[in-house]
C-alpha cells in the first residue's frame, strides 16, 4: 500500500472517529438530561438516540478504516525491512490507539517515500601474476578470414588450427 494511502485512510478514520465520538456523547447526553431522573415510564427523545447511534456507527466506521491504514503501514514497513518502524509500529498499535495514530502519523511524515540507493563499489579482483595470454592471431588476408569465419553446413566441424607466431624480434637500436 502506497503512503498516499496509507495517509488518506489515517484522516478519514481519525476524523470520522472524532466526529462520531462528539455525535454518541453529544446524543447520549442530550437523551440522557431530557429523562427526568428516575425516567421510568418516560420515552427518550428520538433525535439524539439516533445522534447517538449514528455518532457510534461513525467511530467504528472510521476505526475499521484506521485499522486497514495500520495494517497497510505494517506490510508496507515489513516490505521494506524498516523493522524498527514495524516494532513501533506494532506495540503502539497493541498499547492504545490514539498513540497508534501519533506513531503512524509521524512514520508519514518522517520516513521518505523512495529509499535511498547507495552504489556499493566492491574492490576489484586481484590480478594473478601467473596468467598467461594467447597471444594474438596475426593479421589475415580477406579471402583468409572470409574462409575461415564463416562456418560450413557441418555444425560440428572442428575449429581451424593456425601455425604459431613468432615473435617479432627488432634490430638493435643503436
């Protein structure tokens, strides 16, 4: 799950459990004070006893959407090896849940989208001092080299064997 993501269900869980969590005590308290103190026989008034259940039906709404966000963020951090975010991450989702949107909030805004790509140079192999070189095929004529590179129709006809150069030897510089 993308961070984009991640952030916008984070807002609309934690808003719409701040606004459900001021419509159920807002409704249940307004239900409450209309009873007279021993409500018995008296009926609640309808409006803030549907405020009330609307304002819960909105803050459980929002901590489904709160709890996909954290899981989001888990396998997001888990993806990417960030296993101290992932600890974090995941004990403050166990602890409370206010601390969980503060830990992941903070995740947002803290850690980069991409990571980082640091080039690792690995030294080069040593050089062995006791490899000997072919050494180069000297120089061929056209008709040569078409006769010799160009494989015939026998596709297992062995390879042509060139005579041994020599070297060169140069006359005294003197």
């Amino acid at each position: 799950m993308r961070k984009k993501t991640i952030a916008i269900l984070l807002g609309i869980g934690t808003g719409l459990g701040i606004i459900g969590l001021v419509a159920f005590f807002a409704g249940a308290a307004i239900a409450g004070s209309a009873c007279s103190p021993d409500c018995s026989g008296q009926a609640t008034p309808l409006v803030p006893t549907i405020a009330a259940f609307v304002g819960l039906g909105l803050f459980l709404i929002g901590m489904i959407l709160g709890f996909v966000s954290w899981i989001g963020a888990l396998v997001r951090q888990a993806k990417r090896q960030q296993w101290g975010w992932f600890a974090g991450t995941l004990i403050s989702g166990v602890v409370a849940g206010i601390l969980t949107s503060i830990c992941m909030l903070i995740y947002l805004l803290a850690v980069p989208e991409q990571q980082a790509f640091f080039p690792v140079y690995l030294p080069m192999q040593p050089h062995a001092a006791d490899v000997r070189y072919q050494p180069m095929l000297s120089y061929q004529s056209s008709e040569q080299y078409q006769a010799t590179s160009y494989p015939s129709d026998d596709p297992y006809q062995a390879a042509p064997e060139y005579a041994p150069i020599e070297p060169y030897n140069m006359p005294p510089q003197g």
